[in-house]
C-alpha cells in the first residue's frame, strides 16, 4: 500500500516554522477576511490577485498594471486606499478582467512567510472556496499543511474551524499525527452546522461587526462554496488554478 | 462594579510573546509530565523543585546542595541522569524534605521564558493540582496567562486541556475575551468525563507509550486533585505556596 502524505495544521504564522514547507502544498488561510476576498475576486472573473506587503507596494504596482490596489490596516481600508478587504466589493462588474493588487495585515504576510519557507506550491482557502481546496488537495497527493493566519500571530478559531473543515473532508487520504488538526477537526464538528449563530463569539467578530458593521462579509466569509474557485500562486500572482 | 481581571491562554511557548506577563499570574502547564512531577514530588513532602535548563547544571546543583537531580529528554531520562520525569517516581518514603533539581524538554524551558518576560508571579499547574491552581488564581485578583509548555513549540491537546479545565472553574471571575481559551475550554466540555479514554488520540500519548510504556505515568497525570499542593515560584524553587 502506498504510504499516505502527511497532513498537518499551523494555528499561527508564529508556528509556520515548525513544518516542512518544501514538499508540501500549503494553504493560506485566513477566513476574516483576506482569502475569503481572493476566493471572490478570482470567481468574479479578476485576471489574478497580486499579494503584497505594503500599501506603497500596492499603489506602485496597480499604477504599473493599471489594477485595483486595496486593502485593509486593522480591519478598515488602508489609509491612501479606496477599496479594503471585502469579498463583497468585488462583484463581477467591478472585478472582471481586472488585476486586484492586495495588501492585509495576516493574510498576505503569511503567504511571504510561506514563500521564504520554499513552500513546494501555495494555494488560499476559505469557506467560499472550500470544496476546491479539498479537491485540490486529494489530486495533488502531495504533504499538506494548513496555514492559519491568525491576528497578528494570534490563534483564532474561524481559521482554525476552515482547518477544520477541511480536515473533516479529507483525512481519509491523509496520515495525521498532529495534535493541532484533531482539534481543529474536532472544533469543527461541533459548530459545522451553527457556523453564523456561533460566530458573536470570536474575537475577530467583535473587531469586525462592532466597530465596522460588517455582518454581511461575516455570513459571506462563513459560507460554503460560494465562490468556488482555486486560487493558486504563480509567478507572484494568485491565478485560477 | 471593580472591573475583572483579564485570562488568556498562550497555546505554545513561540506565542507567549504575544501576551502581557509583567501584570500576571503565569500558569506553566505542561500536563506530561513536568508539572504533574512538580505537583507530586511537593505534594510528597519535597523541600522545594529547582527547574533548571541543562542536564549540567542540574547535576551540579544537586550535588552543591545533596539534592535529587532528575529530568528527561525527548521522553526518556536524561543522559547522565538517575531520576526522570515521572510523577510516580517521587514518592513520600523518596523524596520527603529532599530538594528535587529537574530539567525537562518544555517545562522548565517555558518557566525560563516567563521569567525572562518579567512575570509578576509564576505556579505550576496539572491536573493533579487542579484545585490548588483555580484557588489561587481566584484569590489572587490578578490578570492570568495560562501558558501551555506543548512539545517543542507544537500545540499540543493535553495542555490545553488543562487550561479548559481551569477555564471552565474561574471563568465568571475573569474578563476573557481569548479565542485559544474558548477553544480550550470547549474542549475540556467535551472530554472532562472520558479523559482516560481519549488519551490515546494524542500525539504526546504515543510518544510517551508506545515509546516506554508509561501508561501509569498517563493516568496520573490526567486525575484531578491527586497531588493538590500550589508550586509557587519564588527565588529561583517551586515552592508549596
């Protein structure tokens, strides 16, 4: 019998240094709301989505390309931007055929973080995109890790819970001795089915709902499948995989 | 109304950075085996525990003031050692107004690290001390960090554990707005009645019976209020506080 790869969860960029990168797909997770957005501006029809660690890097890029440069500081736009980290804000009409140049405070951070690591491939996931990863993940036979990217470097659960998810669909391809994933799976069979009445009770929901009414994006960023896409890292550039 | 008091809980010892130690009681947990050994050995009768950083020193310790030097490596007892870090080793008729030097992988490293970040005051916590901890922490009045050893940086279940079961006593007196410790606490709801039996799910299980059949060691480790003495750090010893 062939020997299954390895599956294995890193709860915070903090950890990310603990796995194996370089034979591995990993996957950048950060539910609230970066890869969430990815997912839907690269289903909306966005030629790719450009990660970056900056806004001045944001802005000099997108003049370049003539993109959308956006992002968000602490969960509101970026000063000297205009668009933020919405999934919403990138409807169709608004993304089509356009290159969206991107910057967050987690997200993206730990896509560098995963890039100096000589990650073997990197793909984002979220709930929107959810099925895609999974499918992804079984054809790629490869190692996987898991990449939550926390609150600045703070463990939260929604990531976890999309962990989690994950896990609960594909753990029989997978060989798992990692303590981080049982949680995360078993976190997950608990609240799977109250996903949106569960969420008053995570951190990031507070910073989130109450300071920026963002409700919608909540019930967006906790629904399966909505966007449906792969979003995988090429040459600098999250493209549909 | 006097505003409570804060509780958080650092998963691993790369995130205790994350946390404000200089205001706080901070828990060391590190469930199999140094602090459950650390609980026993006071409990016992022990004069005081020395947690030192190196086979080295412990030996030099030791012999400086007749004491037991003791600890593990990777599991096993430490190269040059006579005594490990087993909670079952120390008993009455051994270690009674003895002073114990112990040196463990995650423990006393993550003890270290506290110090280092200036903590206003440090016990050790297991189940078999339960009680002693969730009293003291209430008494105190002070911020808390429950802060889980892991295994070599890694999260690991039984720690958090732990900290869901202090959690799920203290909560109403303190202010947590943590999502590691709602995790945690979760948790804990979940396998509080069959500990025993879901031990063998994780990682540091297999580690630690598979590899030498501590299954005794296990079982006391998990079982409330057996040794429920307070170690309290003061001066360099874990003290009965």
């Amino acid at each position: 019998m062939q020997k299954k790869p390895t599956l294995h969860t890193s709860l915070s960029p903090a950890l990310l240094h603990l796995y194996d990168l370089s034979n591995s797909v990993v996957v950048i997770i950060d539910v609230f709301r970066a890869t969430s957005t990815i997912a839907s501006a690269l289903y909306n029809g966005a030629k790719c989505v450009i990660p970056v660690d900056s806004v001045p890097k944001a802005i000099e890029i997108s003049r370049n390309i003539d993109g959308i440069a956006a992002g968000e500081r602490d969960g509101m736009i970026a000063e000297g931007l205009q668009h933020g980290n919405s999934p919403l804000e990138y409807t169709r009409d608004f993304i089509e055929n356009k290159t969206l140049v991107l910057t967050t405070t987690n997200g993206t951070r730990l896509l560098q973080m995963a890039l100096d690591k000589n990650a073997d491939t990197i793909i984002s996931g979220s709930f929107p995109n959810l099925s895609a990863v999974c499918d992804f993940l079984i054809a790629s036979g490869k190692n996987v890790v898991l990449g939550c990217a926390g609150w600045k470097d703070r463990f939260n659960l929604e990531d976890t819970l999309f962990a989690g998810a994950v896990i609960s669909r594909i753990s029989k391809q997978f060989t798992i001795h990692c303590d981080s994933s049982l949680m995360a799976d078993t976190m997950y069979a608990k609240y799977k089915n109250k996903m949106i009445e569960y969420a008053p009770k995570l951190t990031h929901y507070h910073r989130l709902v109450e300071r920026f009414g963002l409700i919608e994006d909540i019930k967006f960023c906790l629904t399966n499948d909505v966007a449906n896409v792969l979003p995988l890292y090429t040459d600098g550039k999250l493209v549909r995989g």
